[in-house]
C-alpha cells in the first residue's frame, strides 16, 4: 500500500482529466526548454551592446546551451532508468531555475557561458525524459498527440520568448530572468503526477504500476491487461549501453538518431538563433526583423497544432512526407532571392519573409515527430539509453549548426548556404521513405516485438 500511494501521490484526478494534466505539465520542460533557446535570438542584439560581441562570440553564446544539453543527455538517461522519470523530471525544473537565476545576474560573458551551459544540461534532459515520461503514461491511442504536446510548448515557448524580447527591449537580464517562473511550476505541478508505470513493473513494483494505470485507463480489465503486455517485455534487467547497440535495435537507432539529425541539418535552428540577425543584413530594421521572425514562429505554433490533431490520424510517417518537401522547396526559394546578394525590392524582401515562414512552418514537422519517434522505438529495457541517443543526435547536430550557420553565410554567401540546406532537406525525404516506420496506435510492446522480428523498417514490414 505505501508503494502504491509513493507512486501515485495524493491528487485526485483520474481518466482524461489525468492522461491530460500529465502532458500539459511535464510539456512545461518543453516551454523552458524553447523560451531558454529561443530567447537567446533577440537578447543577442541587446547583448552585443553590453559585452561588445563578436560573429564568433556570438554562436558561442548561442551555443553554449546546445554543449550543455549534449551531456545533459546522457546523464539523464542512465538517471532517469534507475531513480525514475518523474524524479528525473523535478531535477530538471530545479536546474533550469539555477540555470535561468545564473544567466541572469551574469557579470561578464564567460559568466553568461557557463550559465548557458547549466541550462542547456536541463534542456538536454528535458528532451530525453519527458517525451518518454509521457509516452509511457498515456493510452497508444492518444499518445502521439501528447507526446506533440511537448514539441507544441517548445515551440510555444520560443513565441513567449520573442514577444517577450520584443517588449522588454534591451533588458536581457529579466529576459533570462522570467524563465524561473515556469521551471517552478514544472516542479511544483510533478509533485501531483504519479510514476511511469512501465519504469514501475521494470522495477518490481506491479501493484504501484497498476494503481497508476487503473488512474489513466478506461477499465480495472484494461489496466490489468495492459500490466500483463508490458510484462512479457520487462523481464529484462536494465539494459547497459552495449545492449542498445545490438544488431536487433540498431535499426531503432538508425531511425531515431536521423530523423533527429535531420531535424537540425536542414536549417531550421539556424533560421531560428539567427533570422533576426539575417534579415537585419537584408535590409529589415532590428524592430521589423524581431517582428518578421516572430511571424514566423507564429506559424510554427500553428503548424505544430495541425500537428497535434493528425498525427494520430494519418501518422507520423506520412505526416513527415506531407510537410518536409514543402519545406525544401520553400528553402530553395529564398536561395535564389539571395542569388546576386540582398533582396533589394520591397517586393523581393516580403517573399523572403513568406518563404521563411512557410519554410519555418514546413519543417517544423520533424520537431513534431522527433520527440515521439525517440519515445516509441526502443525496447523498454534500453528506452531511456536510446531516448538519449536520440537527444544526443538532436543537439550535437544543432551545436554544429549553431556554431557554423554565420560562419557558412560569410563563406558560402546566403544563398549558398540556403541551398546546402534546401538540398539536405531533399536528403530528408529520401531517409523518411526508407527508414522511418509507421507508430500510431501501436502499444509500446508491439513495436518492441516487430523491432525484434525484423520487421522495423518499412521496407521489412511489405516483406513480412
């Protein structure tokens, strides 16, 4: 009895009303996650006055976030297998505040640095944990859209950031500053939410996992079944990190790291730290600039909504191949409105701005998706090692995007750079066709079982 209420703590709620609470508030390390990385775009040009930055310095600090959250990855996951996700996750909510406390008060730049850092070892965790959190908690049938619910609040939370930025002008530090408000939240609101309750029956704790499971399902009968499935796949002890490389989830791998890597090299992070920035050099003011890349990540909100709703319906796959050449084509058209330099005409530079939010809006799918494929693919007993993996995959890719996106403009020009990224994105598509399966309204176990058959891929599947 005393397991069962340590794992399930004393809030009444239960059903929906539950299934729901979980993944609006884990999500909340999702808004961190996009204010604490979205924030840095506008609070750059406040920045540059105050500590007089360089283009070098400049992706530093931008990047420093991202060399934070690549070892905040991998700590997390080994951490998140033994103590569990939802200790994990009030870890999370605790650094973030310090990280936020830090970059606020930062005295100099180095300072702001490693105050960057901190926080990135959260928002790195943060992606790693609660997406798995999440998709272990709720039904299959509702899972892919609160799971999205994560990647809804990173984007939401890139919104709050530039409005934000936008209203305080040059205050970087209460820019900083205000993201100790939802970390605290995030903390206080996991208090109320029970245990993973596969992480549970992994440990030896049914009967905490079905009092869990009996608060988020519909029947006594189906929490007792689901208990049953999730037990002919736990009798595994925690897997090390060389059982996440055995041939039989090396496809999961190839899977879940791509498609996280694709998320980053087609250039949607470097649009995002730097759209500002570029769309200053294209002739836009600083107020104007912030105002177009606020459109745009508007948009974002919205396509990451549309997102929500059918991504259950249609699946992720297919909802990839939807959006992602769009996304190519409409790179490809601000590559050539850079072609011969700026964009000179009124006419020219509004293109430039429908074609970055079209774009923005387009490849956001692959952050819709991401999170849920990471979440979905591994076999319980490693699904936190190959979360990670997956997360590693994400920020090591954005940390080279972010560290070589202005470097590569001043080398290839804007429009050279804009087609290596339209010309990846068409790399992309190819990668989806071939390697990514098809989750929606499949029990964890049931993908844990076809992964292990062989019939993974989709190719595999039309053979089998």
């Amino acid at each position: 009895m005393t397991q069962t209420t340590s794992s399930a703590p004393t809030g009444k709620l239960a059903g929906r009303s539950l299934i729901l609470t979980v993944s609006v508030v884990a999500a909340l390390g999702g808004l961190l996650f996009g204010y604490d990385t979205g924030i840095i775009g506008v609070a750059l040009l406040g920045l540059s006055q105050d500590f007089a930055l360089t283009d070098t310095l400049k992706q530093v600090v931008t990047g420093a976030i991202i060399f934070g959250a690549i070892f905040g990855v991998f700590g997390t996951g080994a951490i998140s297998d033994r103590i569990g996700r939802r200790a994990s996750i009030l870890i999370v909510g605790l650094i973030f505040t310090v990280g936020s406390l830090m970059s606020a008060a930062a005295p100099s730049v180095e300072f702001l640095i490693l105050s960057r850092f901190v926080l990135g070892l959260s928002a790195g965790s943060a992606t790693q944990i609660i997406p798995v959190y999440i998709a272990e908690v709720t039904p299959p049938a509702s899972r892919g859209r609160l799971v999205v619910m994560f990647q809804f609040m990173v984007v939401f939370g890139i919104l709050v950031a530039y409005l934000t930025g936008f209203a305080l002008g040059d205050a970087w530090r209460w820019m900083f500053g205000l993201g100790t408000v939802p970390a605290v939240i995030l903390m206080l609101g996991m208090l109320l939410l029970p245990e993973s309750p596969r992480w549970l029956v992994n440990k030896g704790r049914e009967a905490a996992a079905l009092a869990v499971l009996k608060r988020v399902r519909a029947t006594a009968d189906a929490a007792q079944n689901e208990i049953d499935e999730i037990k002919t796949v736990s009798a595994r002890p925690e897997g090390s990190w060389g059982d996440l490389f055995s041939p039989w989830i090396r496809p999961a791998l190839v899977a879940g790291a791509g498609i996280a890597m694709f998320s980053q090299i087609t250039g949607n992070n470097a649009l995002l730290y730097y759209a500002p920035t570029i769309l200053s050099q294209a002739g836009f003011g600083e107020n104007a600039s912030i105002l177009a890349s606020i459109g745009g990540i508007a948009l974002v909100n919205i396509s990451t909504i549309f997102g929500i709703l059918v991504v259950d319906r249609i699946g992720r796959r297919r909802f990839l191949l939807w959006m992602v050449p769009g996304s190519a084509l409409a790179m490809a058209v601000m590559a050539i409105l850079f072609t011969g330099g700026m964009p000179e005409s009124t006419t020219a530079q509004y293109v430039l701005i429908g074609c970055m939010g079209l774009y923005m809006a387009l490849n956001c799918s692959f952050g819709v998706v991401l999170w849920l494929i990471n979440a979905e693919i591994y076999p319980l007993f490693v699904r936190g090692k190959g979360a990670s993996v997956g997360a590693f995959s994400h920020w090591g890719f954005d940390l080279l995007v972010t560290l070589t996106t202005l470097t590569l403009i001043n080398a290839l020009g804007t429009a050279g750079a804009f087609w290596l990224y339209a010309v990846i994105s068409a790399v992309a598509v190819v990668f989806i066709v071939r390697y990514i399966p098809e989750t929606k309204g499949r029990s964890l176990e049931a993908i844990e079982a076809d992964l292990k058959a062989g019939r993974f891929f989709p190719a595999d599947r039309d053979n089998k």
